[in-house]
C-alpha cells in the first residue's frame, strides 16, 4: 500500500508535473499518479470530428474521442533521477473514478462525465454532439490550429484505497449556509438531478457560501506538505458528498429548490482509517498539425450513427485477479450497414475494452433515425457462453457492466469501528454481522449471506463475491448488525437497492461499503416551507411537534422530539428555526419522523398532520401553501419469509404534467429499477416521477426476529385537487430458485396504506400499483389517523 | 504603487446585503498609515455622499458607498468612493470628474472623451467613482470610468497594449479605466473567466510585464489552502494593467471578488488574517477595520487582489465596504449636483 505521508511533485519536460507516492513497507517501491493522453489505435489519434453539411438531423456535427491514463517515459526518467534508477514502480488498484472533459462553446462552460474502464489504461470514450454550427466551429478552432495545447481539458478523478497516515480529518457541510447562499443570490437551475453534473455546481456553491469545511489536524512529525494533500483530499471527499446529498434530495417532491432540502452533516476520519484517496489529474488536449487534422476532420452530407460500446468496471477476480470473461462479441443492427456489424471487445485486455460503432444515418424514413438494435455474447473461461437478448435503443453510450458477466464482488471495510479487541480502550462493538444479499439469476437459489467482521481496515475486510456467467442486476443491498458489548444489537440499513440518486452509473460490481461507528450520527431535522405567490391562500402559522423513532434499535417509543410553535413562514421559502440535531444510529431502512400539528392559512381554513409519518431518510418536511401532507403506512407483516429472500419496493408520485401525459397508462418501463433503465428511459422517469422513495427489506438471518417493521411513505395531495394518487412496484426474490416474482397492475381505492402480500403470483407481467384515494376516504382516513 | 483596485461590487444587485464598517474605523489606524487615513478622513467628508442616500450602492456588495483598501506587506490605505448613490450614472461620471483635485492629461482626457461615448451610446452600470489616496505627501485622487458592456473597446485595448489580444476563450472583457491626473498614467481594469496558471504568465507577457503569475498562484494557495491544480479557485476574477504616461506597464495586478474566492466577509477575514500572520505582514489595522460589530457581523469585502509592480516584492490587497460619514457629500449637495443627497439634506 501506498503511502501518502511520501507524496513527491516530479517535473518533467517544459511543463509536466506528475506525483509520485513511495510504498508504506518497500522503501524502493512507488507509484506514480498517471496522466490524461489521447489513445493512440494504429498509430493514429482515436479522435475524429464529423460536420454534417446536409441532413444533420438536429445536429452540426459530433466529435467522438477517447482517452486514457498513461505513465509518461519522460516522467518516470524524472522521477529516477530523483529518487535512484533502482526503484521499481507499482500500480494503483482503483476502486472508482470518474472522466471530466471540459470545453466551452459561446462562453458556456461544460462538463460531460463518463466512468473510465478502472482496468487497463482506464480509457474513457468521450461523444460530444455538437448541436450548433458555432459548437461545431468551436470544437474544430479548438483542435485545429496546429502544434501545442487547445483550450479544452479532460480530468480523471480516480479513488485508490489506502490509509489516513499522520493527520485526522473532518468535513462537514452546513446546510443553512448553502441554504442561505441559494436563496440569496442563485436563481433555479436546471442541472440539479444529474449526480455528476451536480459535483461542478456544488463546488462553487460550497467555497462562495462558505457552507464547506474541512479542518485538518497534522500528527506530530507530520509535514504541511502533508496537511495540504489531506485538505486537498477532504475537500474532494465533501465535494462529492454533497453532490450525492444535493442529487437524492432532487428526487423528493419539494419544490423548485433541492439545496433548501439538504440537511447539515458531519464525518470525522482519524488517523490510520482506511479511505479512498483521491488523485485528480488534468491535461489539456492537444492540436492537430495539419496534416493530422486532414485526416481527423470528416464532412459528410448525412448525419451518421456512432455508438460508443464500452466495458467497464473491475472485470477480474478480487482473489486471483484472472479476467472474469474472455470476450464480448457485440452484434449490431442499423438498416445503412449491411457489413462489418459484429466485432469482439477483450474483457483482459484493457486496449481491446471499447468499440466505437458508426453507420451512415438513416433517413429512409425522412427524418434521422436514431434506433438501433444489438446483442451480444459473452466467451468465458470454462467454455461456456452466454447470448443475450435484443436489445433496441436511441442511447449513443452502452456500458457493458460486471453484473452482465454475472459478477458480483463487494467488500465492507471498517473505518473507526470502536472494536472491543482495538486499539481503542473504550471499545463497545464486538463484532458486525452484515447481511448481504442480491438477487441471483434465475434457477440459483436465493439467499441472504451472512459474514463476521472483526476489525477495521483492509486486514478485516469482509468480501461478498459471486461469479455466476450469467446476468444479474445491479442491486444489491445490505444489514449491518452490531454486537455490542452490553450483548445488544445496534441495526443499521441502508433504505435502498444501492442508492436511489437518479444518475447511478456506476457499475456496482466491486463497490467498497465502508462501515462506521453505528452511534452517534449528527442528524438533523428542517422544517421548511414553501408560500407560492398567486395562491388563493398562504401559510399563515405553523404549529409542529416531531417524533423520531427507530423501532429496530428501540421499540420502545420515540428516541428524540422537537417542536415548532407558532411559526409564522414568510417569503417564498422559509425555515422553521432552530433546526432540530440530534445524534442517531444510521438507521434510514426503517426509522421514521412522526410529526402532529395544525397549519392554518392566511383563508381561515387549516390542515391537520395527523401522524404524518415519514422515512427518515428524508430529513427534510415541506409545507407549502399548495400541498397537504399524508403518509402512507407499508405493512411487510404478510411477507412469507420462509419462501421469499429480498423485496424492493419503489414508490413514487407522478408530477402533474406526467399525469396529463400519460393518464391511466403508464410506461412499461417504469417497473424497471433505474439502474436497469436505457439513458432515455432514465430521463423520463426523471421527468416524470416525483417523491421517488425506495425500501429494500430482507429476510431476516442470523436473528430470531423477523423484520415485519413498518415502513412510511410521505405523499402530497394538492390542495386544488381532492385526490391522492401514488404509485408502487415491488419485486419479489425467491429463496429457492432466485424467481423475481412482481406484482401485476392493479388499482387500488380509497386506501391510504399498502399491504405487501405473502407472495405476488408466479408468471404474471410486471406492472404498477396504483392507489387513488378519494376526499371521502381520505377524511375518514384522518378521522381515525388523528 | 498602483491603486488597488476598485469594481461594480453590484450592491444595489444584491439589494444592499451585508454589514459595512463604520467610518470612523478609519480614523483608529495606526503608524505608519495613521496620517494618511486621517487626510483621508477630511477628503471623504468633503466628497462622500451622506449617509441618509436613499439607493444601495452599486460600488460595494454590501451597498455601502465607500471602500476602503488595504495594502500589504508595505501598509497603505486607499479609499474608493460613490458621490451620490441616487444619482443617475451618468450624473455620477460628471460628479467624479468634477470633483478631481486638477485636470486630466491631454492623452487621459482623450480616452476619458472616448469612454464618454461609449457611456452615451450604451447602458452604463454605475458611470463612475472616485479614488482618494495619500502619495509622496500629497493628496491624489483618480477617476474610475466605467466601460458598457457591448462597446467597441478592443480599439482601445490593442493601442494601449500595443500587441493584439491573447487568450481568445477566456472572455476577457475591459469593464473600467482609472485615470490618476497626477500621474498622467492610464490603468485597465478587465473582468476575465477562469484563468489557468500558466495563463497568467500570458497575460502579462502581452503587456511587457515580468512574468510572475507563480507569485499568485501561490498567495491563493496560501489563501485558500488548496492545491491550485486546475483554474484558479475563484468564480469571479479579473485583472488590472496600469500604463504610465511615459508608455510601458508598470503594475499587473490580478484580482478576485472575495466572496468568490474565499467565501463570506468572515472566512475572508480569517484567511487573510492566518496568510498575513505567517508572513509576519502587518495586519494590526486590518484586523480593527474588518472586526465583526456588535452581532458578530463581518463587513463585507469586494476584492482581494496580489499586485506585482516592476522591481517591487509581490504586494496584496483587500477591500471593506466602508459606511458613509454622517457629515459626507457637503460639497455635492450644495452644488446641487446630488440629487438624492441633497434631497435627503433638506428632509433632514
């Protein structure tokens, strides 16, 4: 392992600078950071741009690239001089990472993320539509003007474990200043909701608001060389935090804002903790000489289609680090292109990882068609193969992911766990029992594994691997059980199948769940409203009381409590003060808000909340001058547990638009998990699906106990419509055979709960549930609710 | 030494957000710097506006209608000033101009005459301010004018530069010229987008100046304690080139809206008070000048800047928002040039 306490800056030719770490135990063992470079494929740059100079199709032109991360010689014969010619070099594992490539067009800054391979030279295929004729002449000014650097960059963000030497960290994130920030000099924006595109705005919103910190504490001995580097990293690490609390509050049905719905945080990381060291590295892309360009630079009268086949993700084994597949050969059927559609990617073989397909456009049917059709089929080591399905899309981007290889591969890596045996004389927890569980293709059995962890770090890593060779999904999901050394149980549950942030693109195969001390959480709590103007009423005061409970942990009644009385909400949005903090166990599986109060309008009418019960992981009740608020009771009791494993469940509200769009009928596509939805389809649910909450519930292992705790769903009623409508999936593993069953479309009136039956049917469509509630039933509802 | 800078700080924008310091601040600065803040004093209550105006001003985010900078490591005090935050822009460009202490240079006057029309023909944002400052002993104002967004100031741009534009993606845009009639000199103020490193070093080539951008790239690392890897890490950024009258520049200095760089008036504060502290600079008065009040308010900064005069050590300023005096713009009201001035004078 790398340490980062000997991190060292080499400069090399006119301008390069590259870092290098030396080993923590082999004093002539480094790593050097590599650099962002334009592949090379028979001895020409994997760069082109097209302009289309009759039948774009909406289009001027498309520049499709692709990068990668090289050791450069030159670096590494500066680096020898400096640190001896007996050194050897080693090579980082990455865990994760991320390709930015910046440009701009007409003083607009743009970012486009894509994952890079994180095998192999990490190559990251990047396909920028250039909608415009000035994004065109950009692009072509960009890259063309001969000999040394255009103005556009690509950066790689790549994660590599290893361990906090020599300083402690914190970063901590105060909601209200953002808050505050936002309302203060942002207008709303149109990018929240895309994760990555997210991570830009934050980073702007955290320095200028001054809602970021990060305080670094340097052990004795250490450098401030080293002090930076950890500052550099906490503030990556907080960035990217935020990013991911900013893009999952952009799912939750609370108006135009989803800063004001963020709530405040903190994550301390002491010394010798095991995290995931960020090293961003940038590089301007180069011009072409003429001649190069001649040769790169392409006008065709139509609009062709250029699809980017990309495999991606850790493709070898944790243990032997074999490839966990031969090849991959991609079929591909666009009505242009009659030869010359098959091609093969090689899974160990991280230059043969990505294909770029192009076809002549399509107009037969006058206008550009972007659809098209493929399949593929896998090679693997045993002999075996597998073919998959057609598959028809619009999407310019496939990711061919571990999960399609059957492979599943998840460590747990404990970070600060106060452990009885560590080194800490205060140790409370014994051990961690974790629950893991995925669905298995179908005709394996289901089953939720249980595995021990006893110390922290990488040394007491816990592995969950699974090699099927045959397709999987992408979810997985996971308990955490403390044992205490009172002989309690601490639990702690993640709501979701992975997360519920709609642009979940990672791959998800090999992901790193880093376990924490399960006490002691900062939790926080806003209350905030919403007074839209043109309304026929305002708020007018607001008087609240609100429970927290974790029946998991405490069945015994509700562990914390605050009230608001006579809050009088002012402006467009407002908060409740002060914000409600406490500390809890993570627990947003089944832990849940119950809040009572009145809120009168400025009309002379109010509206109770009954109980309103809410999931907590949503920390953040809106009221608004529009919406009313009820909750939506989700009784597991029925499950039959000794035939069913795993159940999600994804509920959801339709927007208003999506309503009149759709009516009775919706997509089929919407009974598919996000991360299963094509970019398009991903989209429109996004568009569409508001207040979009997930619950993964397991079956119980290791305990006596069965998990028939409720869960909560929060809805929105429309004051200027009398009727609550929601809508849910749920998908059903079998312990025997790993059969999904679903559930089939049904709907369901004037119930304000959801009853999960035993077990839904075998070999029916998967469909909706649709739940309408009526105001008749709904003031009955409240009757016996309050 | 250069003025230190002075920009659209966008106060009446933000509708007059943000605390400003009190006036009388100025008045507890120490040596070196006492004596000149004291002239300054007594210059301001001749020219600054009132403190009853009714309008934010645009000169400062706080919509106070006074700054004042701080220079380091060699103390200095400059004062910026709004006459009359009710007046129109271009009553203001007439209000400053009429206040100078002697008349502009033939070459000023003729690129004050030049941005004249520029303000005829296009929407100013704020027309004008004025600069105060204590030099060689002497009392030296400057004239701040106000360049529009859309007009033909390449023109200008390329003469004083006397090499054709660089760094065509970074929409460097020339936003204001200060004009110093002792000095004869001309400086150029330009609003860019975020620059890299190396980018600097091109800047100042263009105008013959060192290249010392390393210089600052390493005062914002300091500031800002991050690796500067890629753009500089401000939002908000621009720069100045001041031009003697004989030709040649003598100061670049590169500049940032502090909020943009280091986040609200008290992170600014701390962050120059823990860079000044380390390099030993005085920061005696700025720490007294920029103290919270009495609910813990930090006054609001405009920019932060670092200065690289020829033959000179890297310098960096900072400016407050300054509240008016409770005496101010005598002068403009009895002239009866300030329209809400002198309006307010008389309500009172």
């Amino acid at each position: 392992m790398f340490d980062i306490t000997t991190v060292r800056e080499i400069d090399y030719g006119p301008n390069g600078v590259v870092y290098v770490y030396q080993d923590h135990d082999k004093p002539k063992l480094w790593y050097m950071v590599p650099v962002p470079t334009l592949r090379t494929v028979n001895g020409a740059p994997a760069f082109s741009i097209a302009e289309y100079t009759k039948n774009g199709g909406g289009l001027s032109g498309l520049c499709t690239f692709e990068m990668e991360l090289v050791q450069p010689l030159a670096a590494k014969a500066a680096a020898e001089a400096v640190l001896g010619d007996d050194i050897s070099w080693g090579g980082f594992t990455w865990v994760g990472g991320t390709a930015y490539f910046h440009y701009d067009i007409e003083g607009e800054t743009e970012v486009l993320a894509v994952e890079p391979t994180l095998y192999g030279t990490n190559v990251a295929a990047f396909q920028i539509p250039l909608e415009t004729a000035e994004a065109l002449n950009t692009f072509k000014a960009a890259y063309s003007e001969g000999g040394g650097a255009s103005p556009f960059r690509v950066e790689y963000d790549m994660q590599v474990l290893t361990k906090l030497l020599g300083a402690k960290a914190t970063v901590k994130y105060v909601a209200e200043a953002a808050i505050h920030y936002e309302k203060t000099y942002k207008t709303v924006r149109d990018t929240w909701g895309n994760q990555k595109q997210v991570l830009q705005d934050v980073k702007q919103v955290l320095q200028q608001s001054g809602a970021g910190e990060v305080n670094v504490e340097i052990g004795a001995g250490s450098t401030q060389e080293l002090e930076q580097r950890v500052r550099d990293w906490g503030w990556t690490t907080l960035e990217t935090q935020v990013a991911n609390t900013v893009a999952a509050a952009a799912t939750m049905a609370t108006g135009p804002n989803p800063v004001s719905a963020t709530t405040s945080f903190e994550q301390t990381y002491s010394e010798d903790t095991v995290i995931d060291w960020s090293t961003p590295v940038s590089s301007f892309m180069r011009k072409f000489s003429s001649e190069e360009w001649n040769k790169l630079f392409i006008r065709v009268d139509n609009r062709k289609l250029s699809v980017v086949f990309n495999m991606i993700g850790q493709l070898t084994r944790t243990g032997d680090g074999e490839a966990i597949a031969e090849s991959v050969t991609v079929t591909v059927d666009y009505p242009t292109r009659t030869t010359g559609n098959t091609f093969t990617l090689i899974v160990k073989d991280g230059d043969q990882s990505s294909m770029i397909y192009e076809a002549p456009g399509d107009f037969s049917g006058g206008a550009y068609n972007a659809e098209f059709t493929f399949s593929y089929v896998i090679q693997f080591k045993d002999g075996t193969s597998f073919q998959s399905d057609p598959v028809t899309t619009t999407d310019t981007l496939i990711n061919i992911t571990p999960n399609v290889f059957g492979t599943r591969q998840v460590s747990f890596i404990g970070q600060s766990i106060p452990f009885l045996t560590g080194a800490s004389p205060n140790g409370t927890v014994k051990t961690v029992n974790i629950d893991f569980f995925f669905a298995p293709p179908s005709g394996s059995p289901a089953i939720v594994q249980t595995k021990t962890m006893t110390g922290n770090g990488e040394d007491g890593a816990v592995l969950f691997e699974s090699y099927y060779n045959l397709p999987i999904g992408q979810a997985y999901s996971y308990r955490l059980r403390y044992q205490m050394s009172d002989n309690s149980e601490v639990i702690s549950q993640p709501p979701g199948a992975l997360s519920s942030a709609p642009d979940n693109t990672t791959s998800g195969n090999a992901d790193i769940v880093f376990v924490k001390d399960p006490k002691g959480l900062f939790t926080q709590f806003t209350l905030r409203a919403f007074n839209y103007a043109g309304q026929s009423q305002d708020l007018l005061l607001v008087d609240v009381n609100a429970q927290y409970f974790d029946p998991a942990n405490d069945p015994n009644g509700w562990l914390y409590e605050n009230t608001w009385s006579n809050w009088q909400p002012s402006g467009l949005l407002s908060f409740a003060e002060p914000r409600w903090n406490f500390q809890a166990v993570d627990n947003t599986n089944s832990a849940y808000y119950n809040i009572a109060g009145t809120i009168f309008y400025s009309d002379g009418t109010d509206f109770t909340l009954a109980n309103y019960k809410q999931s907590s992981e949503y920390k953040t009740l809106t009221i608004t001058n529009t919406i009313e608020n009820y909750s939506v009771l989700v009784d597991t009791t029925l499950i039959d547990w000794s035939e069913v494993a795993s159940v999600n469940l994804t509920m959801f509200q339709l927007k208003k638009t999506a309503k009149e769009e759709f009516g009775d009928t919706l997509p089929d596509f919407f009974t598919k998990p996000r991360e299963e939805m094509t970019t398009e389809e991903r989209a429109a649910a996004l568009g569409s699906q508001d207040n979009l909450l997930l619950f993964s519930i397991l079956s119980p292992a290791g305990t006596p106990q069965v998990d028939d705790l409720n869960r909560y769903y929060g809805v929105q009623r429309l004051r200027e419509d009398p009727l609550v409508e929601f809508y849910y999936t749920a998908v059903y593993v079998m312990k025997s055979d790993g059969e999904q069953r679903t559930l089939t479309d049904q709907k369901v009136e004037g119930k304000l709960s959801v009853e999960l039956p035993a077990l839904p049917p075998a070999q029916v469509k998967p469909g909706i549930v649709r739940h309408r509630v009526e105001p008749a039933a709904l003031a009955d509802h409240m009757r016996a609710a309050g | 030494m250069s003025d230190a800078l002075s920009m659209d700080g966008g106060g009446a924008a933000h509708g007059g957000a943000g605390g400003a310091a009190g006036f009388a601040r100025l008045g507890d600065l120490s040596s070196p710097i006492a004596s000149d803040a004291g002239r300054l004093i007594d210059e301001v209550a001749r020219v600054a506006p009132s403190a009853p105006c009714s309008t934010p001003s645009r000169l400062t985010p706080a919509g106070a209608p006074l700054e004042a900078a701080l220079v380091w490591p060699t103390p200095g005090v400059r004062v910026s000033l709004d006459p009359c935050p009710d007046a129109t822009a271009s009553e203001r460009a007439s209000l400053c101009r009429a206040a100078l202490s002697r008349p502009l240079a033939a070459a000023q006057a003729a690129v004050a005459a030049r941005v004249a029309d520029w303000q005829r023909d296009f929407a100013g944002r704020y027309g004008a301010w004025l600069g105060l400052r204590v030099a060689g002993g002497e009392m030296r104002d400057k004239l701040y004018l106000d360049v529009p967004q859309g007009c033909a100031w390449q023109s200008l741009d390329e003469e004083m530069a006397g090499r054709p534009a660089v760094l065509p993606r970074r929409q460097i845009r020339l936003t204001m010229i200060g004009l110093d009639p002792a000095s004869g000199g001309v400086e150029l103020y330009y609003r860019c987008a975020r620059l890299y490193p190396a980018e600097l070093d091109t800047l100042m080539r263009r105008f013959s100046c060192p290249e010392r951008g390393q210089e600052v790239v390493d005062f914002i690392g300091a500031l800002t304690q991050r690796t500067v890897r890629f753009e500089l890490p401000s939002y908000d950024m621009g720069f100045s080139v001041a031009l003697q009258a004989a030709g040649g520049a003598s100061v670049f200095t590169w500049y940032s809206n502090a909020t943009a760089l280091l986040g609200p008036a008290a992170r600014t504060r701390a962050a120059l008070l823990r860079v000044g502290g380390e390099r030993g600079w005085p920061m005696e008065d700025y720490d007294a000048l920029s103290r919270p009040d009495e609910n813990g308010q930090v006054p609001e900064h405009g920019l932060v800047g670092v200065m690289l005069a020829q033959g000179q050590p890297m310098h960096a300023t900072a400016t407050i928002a300054l509240s008016p005096p409770s005496t101010g713009a005598r002068a403009a009201a009895e002239a009866g040039l300030c329209v809400g001035a002198d309006r307010e004078a008389r309500h009172a």
